[in-house]
C-alpha cells in the first residue's frame, strides 16, 4: 500500500536541512522519506532557487502541467 505524498512543507523543510550540512542518510533514518526522495526534494530546491541549470523548476512543472491538459481538452472539443 502506497502512502499519501509528503507535503510541500516538509519536503522544502527537508531540503532545507540538507542545505544547511545535514545528510540526506541521517535525515532518512530521523524521519520517514527514502535517502533517495530526501535527494530529489533538494535537487528540485536547488532548480526552484536557480542553483541547477537543468530540470524544470517547480513552476515551469505546473505550467506545462497546465499547458497539456489544455491541448487535450481542445483536441477533445476539435473532435466534436
């Protein structure tokens, strides 16, 4: 059974901690999440803060998110 997704604040909270010298491992083992989410939480921090040059920030996600459900609808509505 998969659980619930983590909330924004606690992953950015996550992030945060392990921008200030905390380790994703130890961060892991003192609450719930994967080493492995802890890590995508602070690479998707670090794009969100412009520190990464690749990947989509957070809201350019949300956008294109919004871009595409926009194309299938119209496509939906071409079709009638």
């Amino acid at each position: 059974m998969s659980r619930p997704p983590y909330p924004p604040e606690f992953r950015r909270q996550m992030a945060e901690l392990v921008l200030a010298d905390r380790s994703p491992e130890e961060l892991a083992k003192e609450f719930e999440p994967t080493t492995q989410s802890i890590r995508i939480w602070v690479a998707q921090a670090e794009r969100d803060e412009g520190r990464r040059d690749y990947g989509l920030a957070s809201a350019e996600k949300d956008e294109l998110a919004r871009l595409r459900r926009e194309v299938r609808q119209l496509r939906e509505e071409r079709k009638i």
